[in-house]
C-alpha cells in the first residue's frame, strides 16, 4: 500500500524557516517524480514544486523561487521542503505527492499526482 | 504561463442530478488535464487523467471530456458522497502544474 507521510509543519515566526518530511513507502520510492502542493485556508490548491527522480531536476512555482528547496534521499525514502524567509502568505496545509510520469513528445514528464499524504499544517504568525 | 479556469465556483444540485464542471486552458494543452476531488478536510484524490480516463476505482459515474482548451467532468447521477471540491490541473506546460480554481458541489 502506497503510503505518504508528512511532518515538520507547526507555527513559525515570520521571517524563520521550517524543514518539512514526507516518508514514503510501499512502493520503489527512487523510480517516481515527487511533488509538494500547498493549501492555504479556505483556498484552492497550488502546485509548489517537483523533483525528478534522481534529484537533478527540480522545478518551482515562479513565485516561490529563492525561499524554498525540494530535495529527497533515496535511501531514506523522503521528500523534504526547506522554507526560508517565511511569509503570512505561506500558511497553509502542505501535501506531498507521488507523480505518474506520461511520455509526451518531449519525452517522460510528471504528470498526474495520483498519490497524496494526508498533509501537514504550517502556519506563519508572531 | 497557463492558467486554468473553471467554472461555476460552487453549485447546488440535488441528489440523482447531472452534474457539469467546465475547465478552460488559457491557450492549448492538447488532453494534458487531470481532475481530482476533494472531499472536506481530506486530501485531494485523482479522478480523471488525460481528460478522460478513469482512475482505477473511481465510480463510472464520473466522466472527462475535452481537447485543446475547453474541458467537461460529469457526474451522471450525483450521490451524497460527491460532496466535495474539484479541480482541474494542467501538465502541458510541464514541469509546471497548474490548478485552476476549484468548484465546490453541495447537496439542494
């Protein structure tokens, strides 16, 4: 059974950072694309950023570009998010997400986020 | 960048109902689109990829539709437990993935 698991998240000062984990496990951790999408109260969902399977590629919402990093290890089977620089803005409900790849002309690209954690509460406030 | 709209933002209908979500591209993604639900307070699940192909376990009741820019979801026969949020997504833009706004079913 696929299962995603995210911690780290809790109330942060604004300006300070937070590490966020997503475990992984019931599947080949190592052969999927991996993404982390945001929700912030009431709002809808916004795409934050995915990393390719070996790590050399990583992607950002243009807005967030600068304060937060994805990155993974593979023999821990984890996704992480480093936030910097936090805003009131950031807070937010964060999900990890395991990513289908589809092949397009271009060649392999995540597609779908066909398996989500169950998400993990980070909130910016003095 | 590729921005997704849908429409309505939230509708009312009653049990048994057709139910039609659109989606619209701001410029061609082929059938690059996803839909996914979300049901109150739970995480977002994968309905519908490539526009129209069912996620393994999803009810027939839901359909996809659609190329190019404009995109449909149907719910034949809306049912209580359809209560929840949708969203479409692109990926043809990717590695960028992009949701459009969300439209909220609620029960008449």
């Amino acid at each position: 059974e696929v299962q995603l698991v995210e911690s780290g998240g809790g109330l942060v000062q604004p300006g300070g950072s937070l590490r966020l984990s997503c475990a992984a496990s019931g599947f080949s951790f190592s052969s999927y694309w991996m993404s982390w999408v945001r929700q912030a109260p009431g709002r809808g969902l916004e795409w934050v950023a995915n990393i390719k399977q070996d790590g050399s590629e990583k992607y950002y919402v243009d807005s967030l570009k600068g304060r937060f990093t994805i990155s993974r290890d593979n023999a821990e089977n984890s996704v992480y998010l480093q936030m910097n620089s936090l805003r009131g803005e950031d807070t937010a409900i964060y999900y990890c997400a395991r990513v289908r790849q589809r092949l397009k002309k271009i060649g392999v690209v995540p597609a779908a986020l066909e398996y989500w954690g169950q998400g993990i509460l980070v909130t910016v406030s003095s | 960048d590729i921005q997704m709209t849908q429409s309505p933002s939230s509708l009312s209908a009653s049990v048994g109902d057709r139910v039609t979500i659109t989606c619209q591209a701001s410029q061609d993604i082929s059938n690059y689109l996803n839909w996914y639900q979300q049901k109150p307070g739970k995480a977002p699940k994968l309905l519908i990829y490539d526009a129209s192909y069912l996620e393994t376990g999803v009810p027939p009741r839901f359909s996809g539709s659609g190329s190019g820019t404009d995109f449909t979801l149907t719910i034949s026969s809306l049912l209580p437990e359809d209560i929840a949020t949708y969203y479409c997504q692109q990926y043809d833009d990717v590695p960028v993935h992009t949701f459009g706004g969300g439209t909220k079913v609620e029960i008449k």
